[in-house]
C-alpha cells in the first residue's frame, strides 16, 4: 500500500489521499470547502505535513512539483550533506590518522553500525513513526495508552485488540504502519 506512496491526508478520520506530497496538496486544496478538518502526514514516519495551499491548482502543483526537484548542498550524484561534527580531541586525533581521513573513517564506521543495527532500527522507526500518527488521530481513543505500551513492548495481539474501535481509514494505516514493528 505505502510502497510508493510518500504522503497521506485525512479529512477528519477519513483517508483523503495518498500519493506524493504533490498529488496529496491539490487533494486536500479540493476538499477545503467541506469545512471539516485536514491533516496531512508523512506516511512512513508519521509526522504532520503543512501545506501551502494558496492560489490556482496549477499554482499549488508547481509548487509542489519543484519542491521535489529542490537539490541540496554537497555532492549531488552521492548525496553527500556537510554536517558539523563534535568530538574530543582524542578522537579527531586517531579518525586523522585513519587511512582516507576522518570523513572515509566517519562513512566507515556509520555504515558498519548500520548494518549491525538494521533490524533494531527498522523496528524502532517504525514503533516511533506509528506512535506520532497515533498520537494526533487517535490520542484521546479510548485505550490509546494501552496501545502505545503495546507497540512499545511488542504484543502484536494486545495492539490488535486495542485499536480495534478506531475509525477504518485511521485503524488501516496504523496497521500497515506497524508492519515492520511487529516482524521481529
């Protein structure tokens, strides 16, 4: 379902959209005269999406469609983003004298403890992502908390029971959310 699917908007506890921030800004620009409340989201993490909604739809859609097309800083064919970093003298000391510097020993060392902590990470995202879009759509549900310490501790069949009465759209994405959370 979310495979592709960058973002999601609700329209009260109904799913008004889900495509990429574009398709998801000119859905809820076309649903603002019902009166009812809006919220966009990232759909993978969880976290609210402001919209810039002013002008023509064609307006909004250029918009959106060069957001997408914005480049960044860096090295742009590696994705590489300057960052400052701090450490202890001690350890700008031996990262130097590592072969290719501190910045190949940095890469090094981020991509080992990546994949050592792949599986632990996709699940905390995950718990974490599903946690911030439950908290505004479903935060004052009954049972709400008990969900949460569900999730948190990993008893896919207490969280299945918990978010049983939340509306269908909500209930929906909130599994397919916690997909991956519960696959350990």
């Amino acid at each position: 379902m979310l495979t592709h699917c960058t973002h999601i908007a609700f329209q009260g506890t109904r799913r008004l959209a889900l495509g990429s921030l574009e398709e998801v800004a000119l859905a809820v620009q076309g649903s603002l005269d019902t009166g009812e409340s809006v919220l966009a989201f990232e759909a993978w993490t969880g976290r609210q999406v402001d919209l810039d909604l002013r002008g023509t739809r064609e307006e909004v859609r250029a918009r959106y469609a060069e957001r997408e097309q914005e480049r960044r800083p860096g090295r742009p064919k590696l994705g590489v983003v300057p960052r400052e970093v701090t450490l202890l003298p001690r350890h700008w000391e031996w990262l130097s004298s590592q072969p290719g510097g501190a910045s190949v020993a940095l890469r090094k060392l981020v991509e080992e403890a990546r994949r050592a902590n792949e599986e632990k990470d996709r699940v905390r995202l995950a718990r974490e992502a599903a946690h911030r879009f439950m908290t505004v759509m479903a935060g004052n549900e009954p049972g709400f908390e008990e969900a949460m310490r569900a999730l948190f501790s990993g008893d896919r069949e207490r969280f299945g029971l918990m978010i049983y009465g939340l509306p269908d759209d909500v209930q929906a994405h909130v599994l397919e959310m916690v997909k991956v959370a519960f696959q350990a």
